[in-house]
C-alpha cells in the first residue's frame, strides 16, 4: 500500500494533560476502525457529521478504553477529502496513548 493509500492517525490537540483530546484517523479504512472501536458504531456511521457519545474500545482486544465523542466525516466533505474519523476522549496522557496504540495495532500508520 503507498502512503497515498494509508489510513492515518494523529492527536490534533497539545500533548500533555487536558480535559479533552481529539485524535484524528483519516483514510480508506476509517469505517472497518468505526465498527471495530465504537460500540455505537452504526449511529456514528449513519450520521455524518453529528457527534455520538459512544464507549470506545481495544481494536485489537475489545477492551474499554474510554467513553467520548466519535463525529464520522464521510468523502469527500472532510478536511482531507477522505473518510476521517474524530475521536474526541479524555485528556489524560495514558487515554490518548492507548487510543493511539489502538488505532496502530489496526493497521493505521
């Protein structure tokens, strides 16, 4: 697969501690992670652009990582014009890192 081809992941908010941080996954795989990571992830699917409160979890292990916002952003009406995801979770540096770890474990660069 050519990185124009990679699904992408990446914090787009200040490291360190915060009461909220967003992270951002974009590209072809964005649905198959919105299935695997969110436990509501037909409403997150079904409605673009509409945060959905959601518990999300382990893709890799089905564990709970936490409960936050997922806003699903449908092609070509994103910031990158692919499908791009926003999981907006707790601001602790250990939340964020698993989120992150998660989205790896996926596939996502």
């Amino acid at each position: 697969m050519s990185s124009r081809e990679d699904t992408i992941v990446a914090p787009i908010t200040a490291a360190g501690s915060a009461a909220v941080s967003v992270v951002r996954v974009s590209g072809a795989r964005v649905p198959d992670l919105i299935r695997s990571v969110c436990d509501r992830a037909d409403d997150v699917l079904h409605a673009p652009r509409h945060t959905v409160y959601s518990t999300l979890r382990d893709a890799d292990s089905g564990e709970p990582i936490d409960q936050g916002l997922a806003v699903f952003f449908q092609a070509p009406n994103s910031f990158t014009g692919e499908d791009t995801l926003e999981l907006h979770v707790h601001g602790s540096p250990y939340i964020l890192r698993r989120v992150l770890e998660g989205c790896r474990a996926f596939g996502i660069r």
